[in-house]
C-alpha cells in the first residue's frame, strides 16, 4: 500500500465526491479532493504525498512521481513567481533528486526542469513554492516543455478561467524507451520517454475527460490536439501501469477536447504511436 501524509482539508469536495461515489471506499488509494474521484493506483510501493495545491505518488526507484494530480481553481492562477528548486522535504534524501543533479542537463539533453503540476497554474495558492520541489520535477525536452506541453497547460487554466466546472488533471511520465540519463547526477536516472495528461471535467453531472500523450521528441510547434497525440484514458492506463478511477475512463470525450480548443475524435480506438 501507498503511504499518504498531510491531506488536504476540502470538505466541501470531499462531500461531492463522497455524494457521487458511494463505492468509493472499495479503492486502495485514499479519498484526495486533488484527485478526480480517486487516485490513481500503482503497482509500485510508492511514497503518496498530498497538498493543498497537488498530490503526487513518488516513485523510489526513478526518484520521479509516477502520478500528479490537481484540480485548477481560478483564484489559485495568479502572477509570476519565482523558481527555486529545493529536494522535497516529506522525502528520504534516498527517494529524491538534489537540484546539482541537473546540472548539465540542458546542455547534454536539451532539457528543461518540467513540472509536472504547473506553477503558473498555482501563482496565486499559498503553498505555490511546493510546486518548484523536485519531486514534482522531471527532465523534460524544452521543444515539449515551451511548446506543446505549455500550450495545453494554458488550454487548461483557460477552462477553469470560463467556470465550466471541477477542472481535475492527472499527468505523469512515460518509459517506453531508453533515454540518455541525467550527465552530473552521482547515478543513473531514467529519464522518461514521454508524457501523459487526462483532464476531467465535472459539469452538469456529466464527467468528461480526455486523454493526451506527447513524446520527449515531440516538435516546439505541434499541436496537442492532433489526433497523434490524443489518446484514450484506458490505452493511458495500460501504457502507464496505472488504474485510474472508473469515471475517468468511460468519461465523454469530444465535450471536453472541444472546450480544449480540438476538434471532436472521429473514433477513440486508435493509439497514438509509442513514445
């Protein structure tokens, strides 16, 4: 089992979702308001910390969070801050990386540090500096990290912006190749293949959500709503080794891409290619 620390105290969402999921106690992962009905759950024993901004489950061996989820709130989107990269003080020194471990990196890898749980989308949140904690870092190409990647972030904030709903997002690596490792680090890290996000939408009583998948060699100026790109919630669960909350995979699909700015899926059966 999953270890959890400090959740966060949404009573409010924990009684919705309390509400709409009465089998909810038959998941092995706790109850998170970050988490759209459930948390994901992993077949690793991994350390799951919660916050008010973002819960992640972080990974011991790739010292990389398997998981992250979020709900983004408007008021919590607010101006710039600044990056300060610090190792997660809730980790063993052991299950993290230090911020000398990406040192060289960008010139080595072309890499940014990438969160996960984006900082622009929690400026105006308290607790906005957990977000810059390495545990919610990886190394992530900076044609993906300040293109297309950003781009669906922005897409994203600008949904809950509109007020359409409970806007929830998961989002994690992928390992379906081998990767140069971090160059100073004092070992080898797998650096991932590539990225998935599922964005969920509760509106109206109907759960809506749409999948995403982008590849580390993915080009500054593609389009996240490509249909290369746009990938079913259950293939994401398979490709990820995760099982994600029922809701989230029978969710409606085309609502959602097109409030994302996409055009409707023509059929939600065909993969993406494998990063």
């Amino acid at each position: 089992m999953s270890a959890s620390c400090c959740l966060p105290a949404r009573l409010p969402a924990l009684v919705l979702l309390l509400v709409l999921l009465p089998h909810a106690s038959t998941w092995a992962e706790p109850l998170d308001s970050n988490c759209f009905q459930q948390c994901p759950v992993s077949k690793t024993d991994n350390r799951v910390l919660s916050r008010p901004s973002h819960t992640l489950s972080n990974n011991a061996a790739t010292k990389f969070a398997d998981w992250v989820a979020y709900e983004i709130v408007a008021a919590d989107i607010g101006r710039s801050q600044r990056r300060v990269w610090r190792p997660d003080p809730l980790l063993p020194p052991e299950e993290t990386l230090e911020p000398a471990d990406y040192k060289g990196a960008h010139a080595a890898l072309k890499t940014d540090r990438g969160h996960q749980a984006p900082l622009a989308s929690f400026t105006g949140a308290p607790d906005w500096e957990t977000t810059n904690y390495l545990s919610n870092i990886t190394p992530q190409k900076s044609a993906l990290n300040q293109g297309p990647w950003k781009n669906l972030e922005e897409a994203v904030r600008a949904l809950a912006k509109s007020g359409a709903g409970a806007v929830h997002v998961l989002t994690g690596p992928l390992y379906e190749r081998d990767m140069p490792s971090l160059p100073e680090a004092d070992e080898p890290h797998r650096v991932p293949s590539g990225y998935w996000k599922i964005v969920s939408l509760l509106g109206g009583g109907a759960v809506e959500a749409a999948g995403f998948v982008l590849d580390q060699e993915t080009p500054r100026d593609a389009d996240y709503c490509a249909t290369a790109h746009a990938v079913p919630v259950p293939v994401i669960a398979r490709r990820s080794g995760l099982t994600f909350a029922p809701g989230l995979e029978g969710g409606v699909v085309n609502p959602l891409r097109a409030r994302l700015g996409c055009a409707a899926l023509v059929s939600t059966q065909d993969e993406a290619p494998r990063s």
